[in-house]
C-alpha cells in the first residue's frame, strides 16, 4: 500500500467537513453537560421534544445494566434513579452513534462493532469504580466513543477502512499499526476532529485522541482527563484480548506495565477485572438493541 499524496491526504480530511451536525436536542444536552446551573428538569425538558430518543433511553435505562426496581416509564423517574450525569451521558452517546450510516457485513459488521465498543464503555466503568474515579459514567461514555473515527472513516472512505481491516488480518496486528505504516490521519485523530466540531467535552475529545497512547508525561493534556484516557486505553486493550467484539484491531490485546501502573493496578488484578468485566457485559446486551 503507497503512502498517501498531500493531495490524497487533503482531500480525506476535506471530506470531513460534509460530516453533518448533531441533532439539536443533542447539542441542547451537551451544553446541559457542561453548565454547572443546569438540572435534571432541563434534561427531561429537552427530551420532551424527541420521543424517538426517549425511547432508546428509556430503553437502556431498563436494562439489566441498570437493574431498576420495577423499571421506569418515564424519563423523570430514571432521573430520580440515575441521576443527571447518567442520563446526559447516553442521550449524548445514542445521537453520536445515529449520526453515522450502518456498517455493512463484510469486514466489519455493525454489530460487531458495537459490542467492542460498549464492552469498551463497560470495562472502562468496571476500571472506574475499581480505582474509586468520582464520575464512572465519564469513563463509560469514553469508552463507548473511542473508536468513532473508524465510523468516520467508513463515512468518507470505506474502501480505505476495508484495506486497513483485511491488512489487520493478515498481519494479525492492530488497525493503528497498519494506519501508522501507510502514513494515514488515524482513526483517533479523525474521531477526535468530529468530536471537536460537534463541541463534546474535552475529556471525551481527548479519550478518542489519546486512547493508543501513555498520556502520563504529556504536559498539553488536562491532569483532570488523564485518569479517563487511561481507563479507556487498557478497556480498550482487555476487550481486545478477550476477544469481545470486533474493531478490525487483530493483535493479541497484550498489557503493557504503563497500562497497569497509570492506574494504581497489579497484573494479579487483571483476572478479578475481566471477571467483573463479562458480568457487567452479560447484564449490558440490550445495550446493543438500542444502539442499532
């Protein structure tokens, strides 16, 4: 595979401007996300004005993940349960994800797709609440979006996500292996540019940039985002190694000691983690439902 030209690699970025906005309700969350006045009134107000995402909230909110006595019918009542961030936090992932057309069946299925990513979302909230992180719905909503840029990637050039899959495959290596050899905007990169255009939190934008790499001496990233980033980097790298989902990554998920220490975390503890890791999973499949 030949290196992009300049002129290749503009016109790829160039395509990213056709990426659409998000929904309004979307962004009307979003600004909720990050006013320190707002409340769980003016979430539930929001909402009122599109029922179709209600729905798939609502419908996350009674799943197994969230075990709520009795269930809710209305979003009000899971507002009482789970409280504002929670809610923000899905109705923000859920219109993220629709903005983005199916994957097909061949390289890599949406399906697959989603399961990396929410077991991503998953592990990296079990990692939260293990090393005691005060907003463990932070780290699942990182997780969930960390790999958007390789949607983006199917948007703007699903040849090229192709080509990186079945290269991935047969070098049983990772996509950003291949995506650094060919000298191509990774995928973080591209995920992290929609992300900003769409104005998400920082801490989101910076887990989709950085989720690949030891963020632990970089002085340009917020202290405040570095223990996020991490998570989501050894979520990302434990899904991978037991095989949950697919992302095209094809490597062997192997934990590298800066993956652990960032965290405060033995490599004795890795069994307990995936342990805790598949039982949260087996509570969170109708997460998938919603999602596609």
């Amino acid at each position: 595979m030949a290196v992009k030209t300049n002129a290749e690699y503009s016109d790829l970025l160039g395509k990213l401007r056709d990426i659409p906005t998000l929904p309004l309700v979307a962004v009307r969350v979003n600004e909720l996300i990050n006013d320190p006045n707002s409340s769980s009134a003016d979430i539930a107000q929001v909402l009122k004005k599109d029922q179709v995402l209600t729905a798939k909230v609502l419908r996350l909110v009674n799943s197994g993940y969230y075990a709520i006595p009795g269930g809710v019918t209305d979003v009000q009542r899971a507002l009482a349960f789970l409280g504002f961030n929670t809610i923000a936090q899905l109705v923000l992932s859920i219109s993220v994800f629709s903005m983005f057309s199916k994957l097909g069946d061949g390289e890599l299925s949406m399906l697959d797709f989603w399961r990396h990513a929410l077991a991503t979302g998953v592990c990296a909230e079990v990692l939260a609440k293990r090393v005691k992180h005060p907003r463990p719905e932070e780290a699942f909503t990182c997780g969930l979006l960390h790999d958007i840029g390789k949607l983006v990637l199917h948007e703007i050039d699903p040849d090229r996500l192709s080509q990186i899959i079945r290269t991935a495959r047969e070098r049983n290596c990772s996509f950003s292996e291949v995506e650094k050899e060919w000298d191509l905007p990774g995928h973080s990169y591209l995920g992290e540019v929609i992300a900003t255009k769409w104005g998400l939190p920082q801490v989101i934008r910076m887990a989709i940039r950085y989720h690949h790499q030891d963020v632990s001496r970089m002085d340009t990233i917020l202290a405040s985002a570095k223990p996020v980033i991490h998570m989501v980097r050894l979520a990302n790298q434990l899904v991978v190694k037991n095989q949950v989902g697919k992302s095209g990554d094809f490597s062997e998920g192997k934990l590298s000691s800066d993956m652990l220490s960032n965290l405060g975390i033995q490599e004795s503890d890795i069994p307990e983690v995936e342990a805790q890791f598949h039982e949260a999973m087996e509570k969170a499949g109708s997460f998938l439902n919603a999602y596609r």
